[in-house]
C-alpha cells in the first residue's frame, strides 16, 4: 500500500474514534480492551467467529478512503 492509502485509512480510523474515548481513563481503557480481545479471541477459537478474510478488510477500508 502507497503511503498516501496508508494515511487516508488512518484519516478514516482516527475520525470513528469516538469523543466519549476521552471520558475514561487509560486504565479502564486498557480493561476494557482485554476484556474485548479475549472474548474475539474466544469466538475465533470456538469457530463461533469465523473472522473476514483479509482482502475483504482492505476493500472495506479502500470504499472508506474514496468518498
């Protein structure tokens, strides 16, 4: 990926990034990612969760960037 499609995908994650992120603290924070990643990572194990395969993410992002 050229660097401008690199930075036009971070543009695009740094604006869904919700204000309310700033209410709590880094600790509570970096809890609720744990929390959150063993759960993905549980459903992912378990076949639950089977994921999105990797070009679908980039075409995904690749929409986000081209409006």
């Amino acid at each position: 990926m050229s660097e401008s499609e690199r930075m036009n995908i971070a543009s695009v994650l740094l604006k869904s990034i919700s204000k309310e992120s700033d209410v709590v603290s880094q600790e509570e924070w970096d809890e609720a990612w744990e929390k959150e990643l063993k759960k993905r990572i549980k459903e992912m194990e378990s076949g639950e969760d089977p994921g999105v395969p990797l070009e679908v993410i980039w075409e995904d992002l690749r929409k986000l960037t081209d409006k």
